[in-house]
C-alpha cells in the first residue's frame, strides 16, 4: 500500500503569530517591513491606503485648516479595514498589516482641537465598531531626524510637504500612545542602526526577536538585550 507522501513546512516559514501589524511614524518602513514578512510566512497582507484619503495632501499643506475633513476620512476608512481584518481572520490564511485601525486616535489627538477633537470621538464611535486586535504588533522606532531622512529619500511629492515640527509631534505622539498600549503583545524595534529593509543579516535578527518573544511587552534594540 502507497503512503502518500507528508508535507513538511519548515519551522522558521511559518508565521510565529496568526495576525501581525507593523506600526510606526511615517517614514520608518512599515510597509515594506510588512511586506518581507509577509512573504516569508506566506501571509495574506492588508495595507492603509492612506492616498485615498483625498483630503490627506491638503491636510499636509495646512494642517490646522484640514485635520477635522481628514481624521473623519480616516474614520470611515478604519471602519471599512476594521470590517477587512473581521473577513481575512475568518479565513485559514494569517494576516500582516501595516497598521493597527486604533491609530487614528494618535493622529486625531495631535491635530484637532479640544472641540473638534470631542466632535471627532463623538462621531467616530458612531461609525467605527472593535475588531480583532493583532496577536502581535511590531513598532517600529525612529528619531525624527532619521523619518526626516527617509522620507526625503523616497521623495514623494505629498510627504515632502511634511513639516519638520509635524514629524516631532508626530514621533511623540506615537511613543506615548504605544507606551501606554496593551491590547496586543508588543515588539518596539529600534530601527535606526536595524534596518532590515536593506540588510539581510537585520531581517533575520528582528526575525529572530519575534520568534523568541516571551513577555507581553518588549523591547529591542541590535547589539543590546532589553
């Protein structure tokens, strides 16, 4: 009698955690982190889309004028994704995104004021229900300086509008958030002297790290144990 044959997937290829997000201030490489991930554990991926905010560029031209019409964009955009992620976890196939929907919060906090801010939770309870958190999330960490570089490096005409007070606010705003963040396990990846987008050697460490997560909330930084 024929025994058909076993498939074998190997260890380090399977995805160490069923739904993973990658965060971080924009400019530190949360969707190509995500990317890489992906297609090393085969996971299905589920990117921002924050181009389809079509008040997002103005917003980076004039804040203060345009941050209410963005964050209630972004809004209806998280309740849409928060209903995308419900679908793919249904489904056998893990999940990678790049973002997690509790997000806008940082950014409506950051630019709204005090009424409008109260409008915006006001109507975003309305339209935004709770999803499934991630298993794990990844934040990536990055001094303004070095956010300022990369997007300058990546040159694309909406974030060169960015202003270099937005990016610190910004920066500070996204370290208080995940410093008091417990929904998830939490990996803080310090990705100014990592930077596994580029480097082979890096990725496999940060892989590494993720795999031999044991505490709820960690950090790491390359060369040092935290």
């Amino acid at each position: 009698m024929s025994v058909p044959p076993l498939t074998v997937t190997a260890p380090q290829l399977r995805p160490p955690y069923r739904y993973i997000a990658i965060e971080g201030p924009i400019g530190v490489g949360k969707t190509t982190l995500a990317t890489l991930l992906a297609e090393r554990w085969s996971m299905r991926t589920l990117f921002e889309r924050p181009q389809e905010n079509p008040f997002l560029e103005r917003f980076y031209r004039d804040t203060m004028r345009h941050a209410l019409a963005t964050q209630l964009s972004f809004a209806l955009q998280r309740a849409a994704q928060t209903r995308e992620v419900t679908e793919a976890l249904t489904g056998n196939t893990p999940l990678m995104a790049d973002f997690i929907t509790q997000k806008s919060e940082i950014f409506a906090r950051l630019t709204l004021p005090d009424d409008e801010f109260t409008l915006y939770k006001d109507i975003a309870s309305h339209v935004q229900s709770h999803g499934p958190a991630p298993d794990l999330v990844i934040y990536l960490q990055a001094s303004p300086e070095v956010l300022f570089s990369r997007i300058q490096k990546r040159a694309l005409p909406m974030e060169l509008q960015i202003s270099d007070a937005y990016l610190r606010a910004l920066s500070d705003a996204y370290n208080e958030f995940f410093y008091h963040y417990d929904a998830s396990s939490l990996l803080t990846v310090n990705a100014e002297h990592l930077n596994p987008l580029e480097s082979e050697d890096d990725l496999a460490l940060l892989i590494e790290r993720i795999g031999s997560m044991r505490g709820r909330k960690e950090f790491f930084v390359k060369g040092v144990s935290v």
